[in-house]
C-alpha cells in the first residue's frame, strides 16, 4: 500500500472516531440524566469521549494536510 492511500485511510478512520466518541459521549449523557445505571461513571464516560473526540480530530486535521484530494473534495 503506498503512502498516500494509508493517508487516505488515516483520514478516514479519524473522521469516523470523531463521529463514534461524539454519539458515545451523548449516549452516555442522555443516560446520565435519565438516571439510568451509575450517572456520574456516564458522565465520566461522556467527559472521556468528548476528549477523544478532540484527540481524533486534531489528528483528522492533521491528516487531511497531508491528503489534499480530501480537501479538495470537501471545498
């Protein structure tokens, strides 16, 4: 596999961890205030994924500089 595609790649899968840890993260809080289960272990949870999702897409970023067909695409 040549570069540019495991970029591509990259790109990809950063993009849909940004989107998993978000709908994790209000999962976790529409169960913490329907007071299902352990609500601050949700709220913890929700916290921990929003904070990934910030990981995820500063390296999205970071992977769409270096793939400008996807910037391309998206402008």
């Amino acid at each position: 596999m040549n570069l540019a595609v495991s970029e591509a790649l990259a790109n990809h899968g950063h993009h849909a961890l940004v989107n998993a840890h978000e709908a994790a993260a209000d999962n976790h809080e529409i169960m913490a205030r329907a007071g299902v289960g352990d609500v601050d272990e949700h709220l913890d949870l929700a916290r921990w994924h929003r904070w990934c999702a910030i990981v995820e897409d500063q390296l999205a970023d970071e992977a769409d500089q270096r793939t400008p067909a996807r910037r391309d695409r998206s402008s």
